[in-house]
C-alpha cells in the first residue's frame, strides 16, 4: 500500500521552497502518492511558480481575498482543508515555513490526528513582533509538528534549546537551494522580461513585503531608494518588482513611479528572478528566501530589518542587517556601490544554507519513518561555495 503523502501551501515562497520536495516524493511512485492541496493564499504570485514547475494541485481552497486578515486565511485554511483531510485521509501532512497557511494547515492535521512534517522548522528570532506574524506561526507549527526539517545547525540547536527531541530532527539544508540550483543552471535571456537594462550600470535589485515594514519603515525605505537612486543617476538602475500587496503596491507607486533610473515591474516569475539575481550588483530585501538564495550566487545583500532568523549569512559576511532606517540603507549602500573592497568583502562568502539535496533528505527520512528505507540519509554539511 502506497502511503498518502499530502503537501499544503498557500504562497510564492512557499511554493518554490515546497517543488523539490514534491518532485522528489513524485520519484517513488511505489512507495508514496503525493497530494497536493493549495490554499490559494497567493493567488496571481502562487500560479507564477505551479505554471513555471507544471505541478497540478488536486485540491485549491482559492481562500485569497484582497487586503485579507491573518484571521481570514486561518479560518478560510481550516475550514477547507479539515474536510479534505477527512476525505484522503493522508499519512502525513507537509507544511513548509512560518505562514498562516503552515500553521493553519498545521492545526488542522493535528485536529484530525494526521502526523506532520514541518519543512524549514527551527528558525527564530526570538522576538515575537518580528516578524510579524511568522515567529509566532513557527513557532506553534514546531508544538504541532512529529517531524522537523530544519535547513542548518542553528535552527537544530534552536530547537533542541526547545526541548524538541533530537531523533525527530533532521538536519537537511533549504530546499530553497534545490530550487535556486535546479533554475540559475536553466539558459535564460533576460531580454525576455521586456525590462530595459542598461549593461552599463550596476542593477541594483530590491524587494519587499514585510507585514512589520508597512507604513512608516516602508516610506523610509522608498526615501533611501530615492536618494540613491539620485546620487548615483549615471551608474545605476534599481529594478523592484512591485510584490501584490495593496498596501505596499500604493505606496511604493507613490513614492518611486516616476524616478528615471527606478524600474517598478510587476512580480517576476521564479525563472527571471533568479536571473536578474545572478545579474545584479547588490540586492536589498526584506525576504526571507532571497536572504538564502542571494549568498549563494555570491551577492551582497542588504537587510531591511531589525533581526533576522537567517544568522548565518551574517555571520559568513554576505549580508548585513540595515533595518528600516533610510540613513542607514543608503550609507550601506552607497558604501557597496563606491568601495571596490567593501564589496568583495560582502561577495566572497560561505553559503551555509544547502547543498541542493534538501528534498531528496527530507522524502528519505519520509519513507524511513513508515519503514521503507533502511536507514536515514546523511545530514547536510555546509560547504564553501565558488564565487560567481
Ligand atoms: C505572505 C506571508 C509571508 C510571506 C509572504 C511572501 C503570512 C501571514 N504572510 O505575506 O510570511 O513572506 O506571503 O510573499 O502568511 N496579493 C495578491 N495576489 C497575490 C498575492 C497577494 O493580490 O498573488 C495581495 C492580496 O490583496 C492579499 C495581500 O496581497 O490580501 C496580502 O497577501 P498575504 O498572503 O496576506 O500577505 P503577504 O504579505 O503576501
Ligand atoms: N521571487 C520571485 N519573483 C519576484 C520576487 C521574488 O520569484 O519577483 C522569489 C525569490 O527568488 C524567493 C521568493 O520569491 O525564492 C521569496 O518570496 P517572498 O520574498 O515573497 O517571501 P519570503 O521569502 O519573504 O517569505
């Protein structure tokens, strides 16, 4: 008998974090039939990535309204997947990171008694506002989960600190690096997104989301733009795809529409993205995945937050936290863009957050658990990368 694997996710990130896990456990079609359910957290940002990885959900909740509330995407999730639950009846349950479709999708297999794997478990920033909500949905998802794939020893020893015991963790790296490697090594001509660059300037890529950066730190950070978009007007191009939210899509367009040397795109597909990654200078965000991903293509990142649960970065010298603070992100970035050894500096580091084997980790400690594998995988060693 097959066992019933069912996948849950609602957003971008979650998504892309979520394919390689999906591909690998659709590699043991004798042994596991994956399922997938979608929240339709995201909606337009969500089907980017299902189109771009041909993955065919079975079930879609479509919960997603405009300028929702956390509470509509908890309530909308439970309601709607504790009847699919009680239909397939699956084995395990996987969720992957800190949204409110994790914790949502997370209490609703708990309430049904299925056993949860939690991928991406053990990061924190110990601070409960920040970020908001997603520490707290971590966390809880961490007292739910059976199972728990955390991505790098500090969100093992994280968890450990939490009394989690150590034979349910597994050390896997990010899956994000799966997705990250399995699509910069895809040929891509960025002519192909309509976005004029000029080669003869540095790009400067930014984004941003954060529920803590809405409001105030979000027209900081526009301000901060603004004035280096200005100072350096010959040399460089900020290119910012605008993420759907209204309350950031507002006011970013307010502030930065009409800025020669400042390119508002809508979100890109996973594919360009990456390549406009491997394409640029610097990059400044508040992600959580372009953190992960940046390092490992060997580019500097500014950090526009107070904390983070992604230390290792920071540790390793490829990134730097700047806050909110417009002062700040332009001192950094002026900094980045103007001193040639200040920017070696930040792009020669360690990459400490996978390997591209997290999936195939994870789906092995999956069949060992219902007793078909032998023996559980090795667990993920950070290495050295090669500067690009
Ligand atoms: C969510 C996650 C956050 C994650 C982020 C990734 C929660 C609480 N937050 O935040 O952890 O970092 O996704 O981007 O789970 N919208 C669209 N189309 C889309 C996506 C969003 O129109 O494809 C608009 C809708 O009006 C929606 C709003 O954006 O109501 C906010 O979306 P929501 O998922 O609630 O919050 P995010 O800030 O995207
Ligand atoms: N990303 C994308 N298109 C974009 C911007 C980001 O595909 O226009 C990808 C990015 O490479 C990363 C993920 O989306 O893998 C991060 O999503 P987001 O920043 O929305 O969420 P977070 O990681 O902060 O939860």
């Amino acid at each position: 008998m097959k066992k019933k694997l069912m996948f849950v996710f609602g957003t971008r990130p979650e998504a892309i974090k979520m394919v390689p896990v999906i591909m690998a456990c659709q590699k043991q079609p004798d042994h596991l039939n994956p399922i997938i359910v979608v929240t339709g957290q995201h909606r337009q940002m969500l089907d980017q990535v299902l189109r771009l990885f041909a993955i065919k959900p079975k079930y879609d909740l479509e919960i997603m309204s405009d300028n929702q509330t956390l509470s509509d995407i908890v309530n909308r999730t439970l309601t709607g997947l504790t009847k699919i639950i009680e239909r397939e009846k699956p084995d395990m349950l996987l969720v992957q990171g800190d949204t409110s479709t994790a914790f949502a999708a997370g209490l609703a297999a708990f309430y049904q008694k299925v056993h949860i794997g939690h991928v991406e478990a053990g990061l924190r920033t110990f601070d409960k506002w920040q970020p908001y909500p997603e520490e707290i949905n971590r966390k809880l998802l961490t007292a739910l989960a059976d199972l728990h794939f955390a991505p790098t020893q500090t969100s093992v020893d994280n968890l450990v600190a939490e009394k989690v015991s150590r034979e349910t963790i597994f050390l896997t790296g990010n899956s994000v690096i799966d997705a990250l490697l399995m699509t910069a090594e895809m040929d891509y001509d960025l002519a192909k997104t309509g976005i004029q660059l000029d080669p003869t300037r540095k790009l400067v890529l930014v984004t941003c989301h954060r529920r803590e950066n809405l409001g105030p730190p979000l027209e900081n950070i526009c301000h901060a733009l603004l004035q280096l978009a200005q100072v350096h007007v010959a040399s460089i191009e900020i290119v910012l795809p605008v993420h759907r939210n209204p309350q950031v899509r507002d006011v970013i367009k307010k502030l930065l529409g009409k800025v020669a040397n400042i390119k508002l795109v809508e979100p890109l597909d996973y594919e360009p993205f990456v390549h406009l990654m491997k394409a640029a200078y610097i990059i400044l965000t508040d992600s959580g995945g372009v953190q992960e991903e940046a390092p490992a293509l060997g580019k500097p990142v500014l950090v526009m937050r107070e904390k983070t649960e992604r230390p290792e970065a920071v540790t390793a010298g490829t990134v730097k936290l700047v806050g909110a603070d417009d002062k700040l992100i332009f001192s950094e970035a002026n900094e980045l863009l103007t001193d040639r050894a200040a920017y070696d500096r930040m792009s020669q580091a360690v990459n400490p957050y996978g390997d591209g084997l997290a999936a195939e980790r994870i789906i092995r400690v999956i069949l060992y658990r219902f007793g078909r594998a032998n023996s559980k995988p090795a667990e993920f060693v950070a290495r050295k990368t090669v500067k690009q």
